[in-house]
C-alpha cells in the first residue's frame, strides 16, 4: 500500500502484474483525508492517518463508519511541519506505531490496541523550546530520515545534523538498532552519507541510498 498524499488515497500496488507489463499497476484504492501525512491499513481493515491539522497532527482511525480524532502531540505550534514531521511505519502483527522525530533526538512507539505511548532517546531528549528557530520559522537540527520496522526489530538512519547543512554536506551517519520494546541494541557506523535505507527479508542485510542515488550494501551481524 503506497499513501498518495496528492489524491488522499491509499493504493495498493500490485508488484507481480507492474514487474510483468513494466508499468505501475493499482488494483485497488481507499480514499483518506486530505493532509494525511502517513496512513496505514489495519489487517482487520481499518485505515489509520496521520493528519497535519493548522497546529498538531492528529491519529485519525476509522473503523468502517466510525473515525476517531485525537492529537498526536501535547503542545500546539504555529509551526507543525518543522516542529513534529517525522517518518512514521506501522507493524500489522502487533498494532505498534513507530514515528521517528526529524526535528527531534526520539523515537516515539504508540499501540493502536491499547493506546499506551511511550518514546525511546539515545542521548538526550530535545527540549522543545530549542527544536525551532525563531529567526526562520524552520528546524535548527536534523535526527531521524528514514525508520524501517522488521518482525524483530527497528532500524532508525540518525542524520544528526545542522538543518542548514542537512542533504547538503556529507558526513558519516549512524543507524541506531532497537527491539520492538525499544531497547537499544547495537549503533552502526557508515562511512558513508546515507539518506535513506531498507532491510531485507532475513534481517541480515541493509541498502542504503545516498545524494547521488548510489546503493550501498551492508551486511548485519547481530
């Protein structure tokens, strides 16, 4: 399922028919709200958006008629997109919510069946008052790119670094490596400037994308 924040819909790819007639092929497409920033599809077919509102983001869940509302974030902002953007993935197996802050040193885990939050921080937690600069309305600094969830862990690609040089300057980056209850494992060093990742099936192996769309491979020894 890909989020089409252009149309406001979720649609689902069919991989096997696109590889065959080497065009993209959607069987199937479910409207969401305008300004869904993420949304994800429940297996009990629920659809859960992630919607930016004039000041929060609020969890939209709906349950066939029923949509429940609620703010994702405590403190309202004149500024959400800077203040709490982040890349956020869904475990269907357990109903966990993971969102990496951009913004923010912190991950944050929600679940759906229950409702508990809780957020994981390697280092210290960002005061809120300092992740925007007043001078121009935009982050100061940047953590989390890229989040990637498998069925034993979480994959979190630390940036950490200047927004003014963020996607500009290279530097090595870290890949912070947590289990599903958000303990820290292991912090792995590239070399290489990394923006985006994913893991394969077997948990063994990461690839990353760098500025100039180069793929690296990296094998994991856990």
């Amino acid at each position: 399922w890909i989020n089409d924040v252009n149309s406001s819909s979720l649609k689902r790819l069919n991989l096997t028919q696109s590889v065959e007639k080497s065009l993209c092929v959607v069987d199937s497409i479910i409207p969401i709200l305008p300004m869904s920033i993420n949304a994800f599809l429940t297996k009990e077919g629920n659809v859960v958006q992630e919607v930016m509102t004039p000041n929060n983001f609020e969890l939209v869940t709906k349950k066939g008629d029923d949509i429940h509302k609620e703010n994702i974030y405590k403190k309202d902002t004149p500024h959400p997109f800077s203040m709490y953007k982040s890349t956020m993935r869904m475990d269907t197996d357990s109903q966990l919510l993971f969102f990496s802050m951009v913004a923010a040193n912190q991950i944050n885990i929600m679940d759906l069946s229950c409702g508990k939050r809780s957020s994981i921080c390697i280092g210290e937690y960002t005061d809120v008052e300092e992740i925007i600069d007043k001078d121009t309305n935009t982050e100061k600094w940047v953590y989390y790119v890229d989040l990637r969830v498998t069925p034993n862990y979480i994959f979190a690609l630390y940036m950490n670094q200047n927004y003014q040089d963020s996607y500009a300057k290279e530097k090595p980056v870290e890949i912070h490596l947590f289990n599903k209850k958000g303990i820290p494992l292991k912090i792995i060093q590239l070399n290489e400037y990394i923006k985006n990742i994913c893991i394969t099936e077997d948990e063994m192996t990461i690839f990353g994308l760098n500025n100039d769309h180069s793929i690296y491979k990296y094998e994991l020894t856990l």
